[in-house]
C-alpha cells in the first residue's frame, strides 16, 4: 500500500508541472503575428536505418520584403539550413531546400552558394529547431515600417512524386538535388500588410513555387506536378494584436 | 489546485521516505554523465544526477532522481526512476534502469519539458561499500526556450521547443 501511495504521489507531482509551462511570447497591442497552422503533411516520413522512418518537420523560412519585393529582414529560418546542419545529406547543401529565401536574402558565400553554412551560420536568434506543429513569430516593426510583404517558404526533403522523381538526373527540368534532395519543390506563401488601414489579419497565399534545382530564386506560378506539398501547412495569418 | 497537488504529493513524497529510511531499505546513487548527441540542434549535455532508492527486493529498487542538465539551458529534472538487477549480486552485476519525469528551468524565457532516460549498465564491487557504477544508454531532454532579435526594421520574438536526444554515457557511485 505504501509503495502504492508512493509511486502515486510521484505521478501526481510530475503530471503536476507539466501544467506549470507558461507561454514564453507575450503579445502587446500593436503587435504582429505571424501565424503558421500545420496541414495534414507538416510531418514528412525520413527514412533512417532498417526501415525505420522519423517524421520531420519542413524547412521554414519567413521574411519580409518591401512592396516592391526588396528584401528587408529575415524573421525566422530552420535551423538546418541556417546552420547547415544536414543528417543523412551526403554533403549534398541542399540548396534547393529554400531557393526563393536564399536568393532574396542575397549573401553569397564562399562556394558561390546563396546558403549559409557551418562556418558563417544565420544569426543564431533568427533561427530555430522547426516545431512539430504549427508555430507563430511575434514581430514588432519599427515605427517607419507601414507597409510591407510577409513571405513563407516552406519545403519537406524527400518528398518525391511522379512529377519530380528520385531518379531525374542534373539537367533535368524536374530534378530536385538527387536521391537527398527535394522532390518537390519549396512552395511560397505571401501576405501584403498595410497597418495603414485598420485591418487586422491578412491571410497569407500560395504565389507559385520555388526553382526545383535551387539554381534560382524565381517563383513558378505553375502549380502542376505539386501534389502533397500545397499540405503541407493549412494556413498563414498575419493578425495584428 | 495545482499548488494543492504539488503540495500534497511532496508532503507524501516525504513520508513515504521517511518510513522506507525507518526499514533501512534506503540507498543512493550518483551519476555523472554525457552523451553523443543525436539530434537537431546537436547539444551534448552534461549531467549530474543523484537517485534515492527504495528497494523493493534484492534486485528491484524504485526511487526519485534529481540533479542537474546542462544543454543550451541549466535544467533541473526530477524523475522517478526504477532499477532491475539482471543477475544476483556479484562483482559485476548487470541492472537496467529508466527514469521518467521532468525537468525544470530555472532560467527565465525557459519552459522545462519530459525526461526519459533507460540505460543499461553495470555495477562494480570495488569497495567494500560503494559500487562503482558504468551505464549506456538514451536520454531524451525536451525544453522550451524563447529566442528574440533586433535589427533596423523589427524586433522578433519566437518559441523554439527543443527535443533533444542523446546516446547517454554516465559513471556513477553507490552509496
């Protein structure tokens, strides 16, 4: 009975502080949210050793541009492709992972790849292990920035289809990085904000899709061939508070 | 509510512990450890870690684990924790052990998360008292920690949850 009493008591106390976790990002009037609500594909099966398979997240990228598509800043990058910090990529860069990031942002590195890399990694507080769910950024602008572009790239590794296959060679109008690359392409969301008019959430769209080879930072309006990727997230707000 | 649990399973904690000390069935361990990240960001933590027993036979003891992890963030676990001896005691004795609990952050922006550490290891009779313990095995440590920056056009601000898992490696004492 007593170890009962014991082993309950124990349960209790640790059950207990689960509830204790706090939100750590506090939102103030003025506020900006930006808002990613996971799809039924945020989860992306990655193969590790004797058929076992790990379920990752996407690489991430948001950023803000001026309303005439200049980069200004980014807000949050994954931590994979801010640090190159790769598993399973074969010393492959990925740099078909986010290409329309990559290009925008414009910092060309030393192997004359727009990607960071281990040495010269993103600002670390920019970047962030991608959650297993959705997830929101708060930004606050400063007090010129009125009006401006929130975009989104979002891209799972592996994710091929009949329209972008393991197997399409370099060269390819559907290759994608080879058999640890992307499969398809990096998809672009984008929502203009204007605080000048009162409104207070601006839902996010689908603009097209990225270089599959990652060779440019053009945006594709063509969605054919993009299959279980356009689920990957459900939808992108940006709420002011 | 939630203090009046917490309250209450201390105080219960205690007692029982004070009851189990009064039957001498009480033993501790401690462990330094590291691991061999596994993970995404890749942390290798470091730890040191203090178990109370209460030993149900000679083979099967139950406890409470506390201690310290160092990750990106100093964490305070608390677990509960159990231990099986996989032969009758001898100067080498095999046991399989796994804690299970969580982990407090005394830090500010910081969010404790679940604990989970089965190992499998050995004791080592090099004293006449204390065993000397060597154990392999996993650790899993989730936490959550707030990341901010600033620059010419905002300030951001975001919830990063870590989940961080390790290959654990740990020494250790009887006592």
């Amino acid at each position: 009975m007593k170890k009962m009493v014991l082993i309950s008591s124990l349960l209790l106390l640790i059950s207990s502080f689960w509830s204790c976790n706090k939100d750590l990002v506090e939102y103030s009037q003025g506020d900006i949210k930006v808002k990613i609500v996971e799809g039924d594909e945020w989860l992306h099966d990655f193969p590790l050793f004797l058929g076992i398979n790990k379920k990752n997240p996407p690489q991430v990228a948001i950023w803000l541009e001026d309303t005439n598509g200049n980069y200004l800043t980014t807000i949050y990058a994954s931590y994979k492709i801010a640090h190159q910090a790769w598993q399973s990529a074969n010393g492959n860069r990925r740099k078909e992972a986010l290409p329309c990031w990559c290009y925008a942002r414009g910092v060309k590195y030393a192997d004359g790849l727009y990607l960071p890399t281990k040495d010269q990694p993103l600002t670390d507080a920019m970047s962030g292990a991608t959650p297993r769910k959705g997830f929101d950024v708060k930004i606050t602008p400063n007090s010129n920035l009125k009006k401006f572009i929130v975009k989104v790239e979002l891209n799972h590794s592996i994710d091929f289809n009949d329209s972008y296959p393991k197997s399409a060679k370099e060269g390819d109008p559907n290759y994608s990085g080879g058999k640890e690359g992307s499969g398809q392409p990096a998809l672009v969301y984008e929502a203009m904000v204007d605080l000048t008019t009162g409104q207070k959430t601006f839902n996010a769209q689908l603009i097209g899709h990225s270089s599959s080879d990652g060779t440019s930072g053009t945006i594709y309006k063509d969605m054919s061939g993009i299959t279980t990727a356009q689920n990957i997230v459900k939808q992108i707000t940006v709420t002011i508070q | 509510m939630k203090k009046i649990i917490l309250f209450l399973s201390i105080m219960l904690t205690g007692i029982m512990t004070v009851n189990a000390q009064e039957e001498c069935k009480i033993s501790f361990s401690g462990y330094l450890g590291t691991g061999l990240a596994m993970s995404t960001p890749e942390r290798t933590p470091v730890t040191l870690h203090v178990i109370g027993y209460y030993n149900i036979s000679s083979r099967f003891s139950a406890g409470v684990g506390t201690g310290v992890s160092v990750y990106e963030k100093t964490l305070i676990p608390l677990y509960a924790d159990v231990k099986y001896k996989l032969s009758a005691p001898h100067k080498f004795t095999p046991y399989a052990e796994c804690g299970c609990g969580y982990s407090f952050a005394p830090q500010k922006n910081t969010n404790g998360g679940f604990y989970f550490s089965p190992t499998i290891g050995v004791e080592w009779s090099a004293f006449k008292k204390n065993k000397v313990l060597f154990a392999v095995g996993y650790e899993l440590q989730e936490f959550e920690r707030l990341k901010q920056f600033e620059n010419q056009y905002i300030n951001a601000e975001f919830q990063e949850s870590l989940s961080h898992g390790s290959v654990a490696l740990k020494v250790g004492m009887t006592f």
